[in-house]
C-alpha cells in the first residue's frame, strides 16, 4: 500500500495569498512553503520551478471579481495519466451539524417542493436559508448550496517558456456516478424562486427563463453538495483519463472569488495520478506497517516468554471450572488436615 502511494507523482501549490504577494507586472516565485511536490527525477538541485501573476479578467461585471492568479508550474518528468486536477480548501469545517442537514433532498430530486417541504421537513429542513426577506423560495435551499465555492480554472493547462504542447482537462466525469440519479433538472418555475443570498453576482438580476440553474448536469456543484467530514478536504475539479502529462512548464489561470482569509483558510490547486488503492494515501501502507510491527513484536515476545516457562499445551487444568474444581478439593484437603491435626492433639495431651 504504502509503496503504491508513493508511487503516484503529484504536486500543490497553495494560492490563497496571490491577491496579496503577486505582483501583477511580472511573474515571481512562490515561496517554498506554498508549495509541495513528488516527481521521480526530482533531486536536491533538480527541482521544479513554481510562479505567479496577479492579472485582470475585465469581462466580470462586479470591480472585485476581476482577480486572477496565473500560475506557471513545472512538471519535471512525463506523468503518466489518468491525471486529476483538484482543488484544496484548508480550515473549512463542513461538518457542522447545522451545517450538513441544511438542504432539501426533494429539490436536489428536481421536485417543486413547497415552502413548507423546505422549512419544516425531517432530514430536508433548509434552515436557516429557506426563504429571502420577502418570503420567496430560494432554490437551491441551504447552507451548503449557499457557501458553494466558486473559484474559476482554465481547462487548459497552456505550455510556456518554451513548452509548444497544451494539455487540455475536462470536467465530464468528476461527479459521482450515481450522482445522476440524484440530481434532477428542477420543475420550478423561474418566477417561484430566487437564487442562494451569496450567489449574488453570479445571477445579479436573479432567475430568468434562460438562467436557472440545471443542477444534472452540474458537476461542481454536485460534488460541493457531499460535505467533507475533516477541514481540510479535496474536491475533483477537471481531469484527463487518457493522455499523459509531458514534463514542460504550463500556465493556467484561477479566477479568485471564493474568500478564504478571512477566517484563516487556504485553498489550494493539487494535481494528482491514481495507484491501485486510489489517490495518494502513504498514511495507509504506514498504519498497517505499524501494526504488523507491533503484531510481531508481540509474537516475538509470547515466543521468548514461552521459551523460558513454557506451558503444557492443551492443559485442561487452566479452564476455570477446573480451577475452581481444584481449589474446593484443596479447601476439602486443608480443612481435613487441620480436624486431623486436632484430633491427634488431644490424643497426644
């Protein structure tokens, strides 16, 4: 296990101060400690490059939506695919209570259901976001649809500084497959419902006939609609099932719209293969290592310890009704010796 683990080339890079360190007139180094990585041919002086760029994406409508991080990475060997681009949040406890049964399954299900299906009903109850001010349904309902990350990434990892090659992603396929059979076009209408409180500037005029959303074939969201039980967790974004990343320098842009900072959380991108158990896990093989270890230290020690007093096998005498058995005999015994004993001194006196 462990050495399938190891295994698996990947590497992260942790882009939640880009807004702050980038500068955006030219590209510069990310610290060390932003970044991790595990390619075969990497050495002590053969190490991959890392860097970014503060830029503009001027088509967004809202002033503080126009960030973007462009990252340059360095892949210093070919990783052979499937490749899984993923994205990290740090810090991000999804697994409140209040938190993870703020939806409602029936209109995940595509079902219109009624305000009071969505305010009041066992195991969908969609407190404390069911409605807005004005009394209106909010589809989709909830704490988890409302905090829905939101960060961007071009599905094109372009090839710079010298690499002619692109490798393209996609996001077919990262939802779970029995996910379709969960998510459902809905059967509102788009006059029945308004958008989540903090989807705000992604439907600033709220629902139309040609916007609300179609959560079947909304992939991100689906995946954001499993709460993660730990804080630190990662969610599949775009992959790549066939083709083989070539070693190179690449490019690709996030657009920052998903606030981390303020409570102290990073978010990261993290690029990964697959072994046989599965992503990259090396706590896995360690943990059954360990405890093997310590299995055989045991067995060693029973061993050593039956060496020096051994223990008759299969000795009927250690079951416990055959040691109370023999316990009332010796109480039998004593008792007859000390009446014994008595008697011949009263003979004797």
């Amino acid at each position: 296990m462990w050495y399938a683990s190891d295994q698996i080339e990947d590497f992260s890079i942790d882009y939640s101060q880009c807004e702050n360190l980038a500068s955006s007139d030219f590209f510069s180094e990310i610290p060390s400690n932003f970044t991790t990585y595990h390619f075969k041919s990497a050495t002590l002086t053969n190490v991959p490059k890392f860097s970014w760029k503060l830029a503009n994406d001027n088509s967004q409508e809202f002033e503080d939506e126009r960030k973007v991080c462009v990252v340059q990475f360095e892949v210093l060997n070919n990783m052979k695919g499937p490749i899984y681009f993923f994205y990290r949040l740090h810090n991000f406890y999804a697994n409140h209570r209040r938190f993870v049964k703020s939806f409602s399954e029936d209109q995940l299900n595509g079902k219109a259901a009624s305000l009071n299906d969505i305010k009041n009903t066992v195991g969908q109850n969609c407190q404390p976001l069911s409605t807005d001010s004005q009394g209106r349904k909010i589809y989709p309902c909830g704490l988890i649809a409302n905090s829905l990350f939101n960060d961007t990434y071009s599905s094109t990892f372009q090839g710079v500084n010298g690499t002619s090659h692109d490798y393209s992603l996609t996001n077919k396929g990262i939802a779970w497959a029995t996910d379709k059979d969960r998510f459902k076009k809905t059967k509102y209408n788009h006059t029945e419902v308004v958008p989540p409180p903090n989807w705000f500037k992604m439907f600033p005029n709220g629902y139309n006939e040609t916007n609300l959303p179609d959560i079947s074939t909304w992939y991100e969201f689906q995946n954001w609609m499993h709460p993660s039980g730990l804080p630190t967790f990662n969610k599949l974004a775009l992959r790549n099932d066939n083709d083989e990343l070539q070693a190179g320098i690449y490019e690709i842009n996030i657009g920052l719209h998903f606030p981390v900072l303020p409570y102290n959380g990073q978010k990261f991108i993290y690029v990964s293969q697959r072994s046989v158990i599965g992503g990259k896990n090396n706590f896995l093989g360690i943990s059954w290592m360990v405890g093997g270890g310590v299995c055989f230290i045991l067995g060693l020690a029973l061993l050593v310890i039956n060496f020096i007093k051994p223990r008759k096998t299969g000795d009927v005498n250690l079951l416990s009704w055959n040691q109370e058995r023999m316990q009332r005999d010796e109480q039998s015994a004593a008792l007859a010796d000390g009446t014994t004993s008595g008697f011949e001194k009263r003979n004797s006196t």
